[in-house]
C-alpha cells in the first residue's frame, strides 16, 4: 500500500472529538467559548507521548494550539481545550508527538535511584537542553541553557544535577512549549463559529395583539393591540434582561374554521383566530395583520427593540389557512384526498382544522423559492431570528438547503427549531443547520430526570445540539406547573437559566398563570385565540410577580461567564432524591487562573416542601486555586439571589424550602 493511503501517521490518533458523523457536518461554537478536544493518542513501546489542540482560523492559518492532557488511567484518552474567538467557518486539528523531555525524565529518574548508567542519563539531559535551548529565544532560551549547565556540572550532586531539569521555570516552558518529535496530525475537522446569539440568549414571548389590547364591557367588543402599543412593552421585556422579544406569527387570520376560544371550532366575530391560521384575502406570508399595522410600523417596532438591546425574533410557521392566497394560486402545494378536499393538519386525536400543511413533494422548487423569497423579506426589515413552527414536518433536505443558502448570504441569521419530536430528528434539523432547538427540557422534573438529560445535552450532543431551555409556551403548561405554585416556577426558571445558555419565557410566565384547560396540558382561555390583557406592574408593585426574581437570573447570567458554556455542567451528587446539584466553571483569562467563573447550582426539585441533604462536590470539577482554600480546607461560596456566604468543602448540609427559596446560586470566592 502507498505510504500516502496509511490511514495511521507516525503517532497514532483515533477517537478525535467534537466530530459529527465523520466530519460530514461541522461541530459547532460561538466566539469565547471553550470547545473540549478530545482524542485517543499513543504510540509504539515505551516512550511517551503527548498531544495538542490546534485551532485554524478560517483563512486556514493556525491560531492556537494547546497542549492537551490524559484523562482516565491506562487509556490513553487526551483532552484540552480551544476558545475560537471570531465567527466563520474554523476547523481543528489533534497532533500526537513523542514527548522527548518526559520520556527521559522518567528514564533517569528510574535509573539514576537505581545506580544505573547514571553519568550517561545526566549527559543525554544536557544534549536534550542544549538543542533546545537553541531553537529557543529570550527568558525560555536561558532556562533550559541553565538547566543544560547543571545537568553537566559534576561539581553538583547527582541530586541537584537531575532536580535542574525539573524545576518550576522549566516545567511551566515544557507545559506551555513542550520538546516536540515525531509530530504527526490528525486530519483537520470543520467548526461552524456562529455569532453569539445563536448559543447564548435569554429569549421572551408575546404576542403583540395582546399588549395594549382594550375591551369595552359596554360593547363587547376587543380593540386589538398593534406594533405600536406593543412597543411600549419592551422597555418591560428589557428591564428584565432579556436578549431576544420572540413574536408569534404577525400574519393575516383566516377565518374559514376559524377557531374560537379554548380552541372551540366556532368562532364569533370577536374571535381574533390563531395567529398560526396564516393566510387571508389581505396577504399570506408577506403580509402584517392589518390589525398590528404596517411595515413602517414594523419596522419602527424593530427599531425600538435594537434602541433597547433586543433583537426580534418571528414566527415562520410553514403553513397555511384555507384563505391563504396559496391555496388559489398554488393547489399543487397542499394534499389533496380522493375526495378532492385539501387535508387539513392533524396531530391525532388533535385536529388543526384551520390550517393546511405544506407538502413539498408536488413542487419541491417552486415552494422552496417561494419561502427563500418571504425569508429574505423579513430579514430586509430588520429581521435576523426566526423560530420555526414544526420544522420536523417538513423536508430535511430544503432544511438544509434554506439555512445554507441564507446562511452563505448572511451569516448572522439564526433559526430555532420547535421540534418536539424524536431525538434522531431534533438531532437531524441541528445537523441540517439549525443553530438552536426547543428541547425535552419542558417534560424533565425529577433529579433523576433532569441529571440525565442536563449531562446529555451538556456533553453527548452538545457538538451540534444547542437546547433552548422554554419553561412553557403557549401550547405548554406543564403538570409541574399547574400544580406546583409559585415554588414551581422558581424552580424551573433556575434550572433553566443555569443549565443552558438559552432560555425562554412566554409571557404570563411571571404572573405564575397556571390554570389549564381541563384534561389539557394548556393554559385555558388561551392566548393562541383570545386576546388577553395582564397588568404586569400592578402584580409587580403588590409582590405577585416573578419579574424580579428573572430579572435576578438574568443578571446572573450575564454576570457570570460559566453561564455562557454548554459543555462545562458538571453533575454533582446529594443524599436527597429531590435535591440536584451541579456547577460550571469557566477561566476566562486563560493565562490567570485567578480569574475562573465558578458557580455551583443546588435546586429543590420539589414544589411542596422543605428538602434537607448532604451535598457532595467533585473539587477538581470546581477547579479551585490553593489561595482559594482557607486554612480549614475549606472555601467561601456567595449565593447570588439570597446575598448570603457560607464556607463549604467536600461535603455540605444545605436546607432549601420551596416556599420561601428553592435554589441557591453558589459563586465561589477567588482569592488571587
């Protein structure tokens, strides 16, 4: 076999990672964060070996590269770690190399205790230096020319000849710059950085009709909000540190099977309709509801987001009322039965009587086109954010093909998939180009539960499946939160904005609204097809809200770099079944160790009661510095909502009572 077919280089390399599916897809990331590389690397006999990350830019060109270390006794698995700091498409690169220094310090360290070829181990440390002092400059190069010096001073100790080669300047140089041979590099592997709102963001849901709203109880009658009332409510959604205002679909209604209240099949006058019943004689996809407004006004909404620090996220819900002015123009576009009636969308025994599914099947190139066109309208009018209804009910490959395209002409551009479905196909639409997706998260509520399902999004899938963590929506209220009080809604809202860097509210969420439909895991008199009027400052200034405690959340969150990561949950364990424990870390500088982010989330996971246990920690997991230990061995943890410190070691009696606080928020005091 040609040496060019060898698929093993001098130093073996297997098992590299982040890789998804061969590299057919990239790995993904957003610029700051730390990316885990991992790799299986090894060698022939008994010499050792090491291995390093390298990180290229996307103009190919090598940016860093970092020394990794073993991890699992006898297995020869390497980890470290590259923090891209640009977006573009960047790619990564393991290289194993017989690690010289390491190799003979443990041969002479071996023979020189045992009194064999001692002169001889001491003369090739001093040849090892001596070349490598030469291919060195500056502080680095006078190091290792002292260390060759004292290797061949034989007016030293054996002692003292063998410890110049091991001291802390020139440990710290051989960890930063090691003596490298035999350098060998695994096949580079692509890594999609996207910007940072693609994996980090605090998303909030409203609908616009609903904010500013006015019903007449003389008349009856409802005066839809627009884009201009619903403006004011942004300073709101701002003032609680929210990144992105996320609006249901601002399409026109139709109003054949319309939908009345609580999602009856019979609508009155009054009814406004599902704003996911897209398509009227006023326009379909490419249309504002009359009743919100204009495009001017529209765009003054997304205006008075950026002015505020939100960027507008939109429905783009692939659907169709029966009015749509594609069911006219475009039949081929629907199903159409034997019986010659277009088929409506169903989800047995749920039925969605005011609205067709698209079928791509009739005119792949037509629909697709079509939709790449409504696409680049919104984003000419601000748009950069759109959350997509249902994705796993349409085609994979125009999934692929549409985010591709928009993508290659604006990069910034970011897709949500709202796909409550099988994992390979909520995987699948991430591969596919979705940079983030609702998640299972809604549905996990026991430790155990949520200890599963926090390790596998943090470090299974996490290469490309970025979890947007929504504590409900407008067709989810959770039994947890029908019946667990306001404790419950504390609960879910911390393990959401701690154990992702995405998360989501929809609106009410703050005013612990509750009440579902019976035999339903939805809010009765839904939003989806009333109007609803809240008086958010009202509950606030009479203690009935939860806006200060996400407001507090949210801080946190942007206050605290270890929040931004995926990859770096750690689960930790306690004595109580209810009680769930785990912490992330981030260093952000990576030269100061002084400087990381350590926090260490404990959450009741019951809303009825008080819960008491042992929590036990993993102390590498928290990376703690020897200045940050007291001289008891323990160290100061502060929590972020209640103000309180305590000193806390291996093993912690924690109290937490879900009707007053569920949750501490531990950050742990660096000493520098």
């Amino acid at each position: 076999m040609p040496s060019k077919d060898l698929r093993f280089g001098r130093i073996p390399i297997t098992d590299v990672s982040p890789v998804v599916e061969y590299g057919r897809f990239p790995a993904k990331a957003v610029p700051g964060e730390d990316l885990v590389i991992g790799a299986t690397v090894f060698r022939e006999g008994h010499d050792l070996v090491g291995a390093s990350a390298v990180l290229y830019n996307p103009e190919g060109a090598v940016v860093a590269r970092s020394r990794m270390h073993p991890v699992g006794l006898g297995l020869d698995r390497w980890e470290g770690m590259l923090r891209p700091q640009g977006t573009g498409h960047w790619s990564f690169a393991v290289e194993g190399w017989a690690d010289v220094y390491a190799t003979w310090h443990h041969n002479a360290e071996v023979k020189i205790a045992a009194g064999v070829d001692v002169e001889l181990m001491l003369t090739e440390g001093h040849q090892l230096f001596s070349f490598a002092a030469a291919e060195r400059s500056g502080a680095d190069a006078e190091v290792f020319r002292a260390a060759a010096e004292a290797l061949a001073d034989t007016g030293l100790t054996v002692e003292e000849r063998l410890a110049a080669a091991g001291t802390d300047a020139v440990t710290a140089i051989l960890d930063r710059d090691p003596i490298r041979d035999l350098v060998t590099s695994s096949d580079r592997f692509p890594l999609l950085v996207e910007r940072e709102l693609a994996g980090r963001g605090a998303w909030y849901e409203f609908f616009p009709r609903s904010e500013g709203a006015e019903f007449d109880p003389s008349t009856r009658e409802w005066t839809s909000g627009t884009f201009r009332t619903a403006a004011r409510s942004l300073q709101r959604v701002a003032d609680m540190q929210f990144d992105v205002i996320y609006l249901p679909p601002i399409h026109p209604i139709g109003t054949t099977h319309r939908k009345g209240p609580n999602n009856t099949l019979v609508a009155g006058p009054q009814d406004p309709g599902s704003p996911w019943a897209i398509g009227a004689p006023e326009g379909g996809h490419d249309a504002i509801h009359p009743d919100l407004g204009t495009f001017e006004d529209f765009d003054a909404f997304v205006g008075s987001a950026r002015d505020l620090g939100l960027e507008v996220a939109i429905d783009l819900a692939l659907q169709a009322s029966p009015d749509h002015p594609w069911v006219t123009s475009h039949p081929e576009w629907f199903t159409t039965r034997v019986d010659g009636t277009i088929a409506y969308a169903e989800n047995p025994p749920k039925k969605y009587q005011d609205i067709y599914p698209l079928n791509f099947d009739n005119d792949y190139e037509g629909l697709s086109q079509e939709i790449l066109r409504i696409v680049r309208l919104w984003i000419s009018h601000g748009v950069k954010i759109f959350r997509v209804d249902n994705p796993h009910t349409k085609p994979l490959r125009f999934w692929e093909w549409l985010i591709g395209t928009v993508n290659e002409e604006h990069p910034d551009i970011i897709f949500l998939a709202e796909a409550f479905t099988r994992p390979p196909m909520m995987h699948a639409l991430a591969k596919a180009g979705f940079q983030q997706s609702y998640s299972y998260f809604t549905w996990r509520n026991t430790r155990e539960e949520i200890e599963e399902y926090f390790t596998e999004v943090s470090h299974e899938s996490s290469a490309f499946f970025r979890p947007n963590f929504f504590v409900n929506t407008p067709d989810i209220l959770t039994e947890f939160l029908q019946y667990g009080g306001p404790g419950a809604f504390k609960i879910r809202a911390v393990l959401a904005a701690t154990g992702s860097p995405l998360w989501g509210v929809y609106a009410g969420y703050e005013l612990f609204e509750h009440v579902a439909r019976p035999g339903a895991e939805e809010y009765v008199d839904n939003e989806k097809f009333e109007y609803k009027q809240r008086d958010f400052a009202a509950a606030e200034s009479e203690g009935r809200s939860l806006a200060p405690y996400i407001t507090r959340l949210n801080e946190i969150r942007r206050g605290h770099p270890a929040l931004g990561d995926l990859e770096n949950l750690t689960v930790h364990s306690s004595t109580d079944e209810c009680t769930v424990v785990y912490s992330k870390t981030k260093q952000t500088d990576p030269g100061d160790p002084a400087s990381r982010d350590t926090l260490i989330i404990v959450v009741n996971v019951d809303p009825h009661s008080a819960r008491e246990s042992t929590v036990s920690l993993n102390l590498d997991a928290l990376q703690l510095n020897p200045q940050d230990f007291n001289e008891d061995g323990t160290f100061w943890v502060d929590d972020l909502i209640s103000g309180q410190s305590w000193r806390w070691g291996a093993h912690n009696y924690v109290r937490l009572d879900a009707h007053f606080e569920p949750a501490h928020i531990l950050s742990v005091r660096r000493n520098s």
